[in-house]
C-alpha cells in the first residue's frame, strides 16, 4: 500500500486518466474526488459488501425455496 500526505486541493494520479484530489479535509475524515473515464467503475468498499450480502442471502431464498 502507498500511504500519502496530500494538503487541500491536492491530487494524485493514476495512470494517465485518473485524477484523485483532495476536496475537504477535517479531524475524523476526508473528501476526495475523482475524476476517471466513464467505464471506470469506482465503488465505496462498504457498498460493494452490501451487494455481495444480498446476493448471498437471494441465493440461499432460491435454494431453499426450490
């Protein structure tokens, strides 16, 4: 893992096309915004944990209501 210390309106780069940058920063948290290409899927980690719950528990409904 790269760790960086970037200020207010700070970016960062990956690759050639997508820009992170530094919006708002506070004592518990930090905004960020990103800039990428539109077939870039970016997803908050917590959100993508909740999709994979629910297909299990949609899976395991079929299952047992076979």
């Amino acid at each position: 893992m790269l760790v960086l210390s970037r200020s207010t309106d700070g970016r960062i780069l990956i690759g050639n096309d997508i820009v992170i940058t530094v919006v708002q920063t506070s004592k518990d948290s930090v905004r960020l915004g990103i800039t990428a290409p539109k077939d870039v899927v970016i997803l908050r980690e917590e959100l993508l944990e909740k999709s994979k719950n629910r297909q299990k528990q949609q899976e395991a409904h079929r299952s047992t209501s076979s």
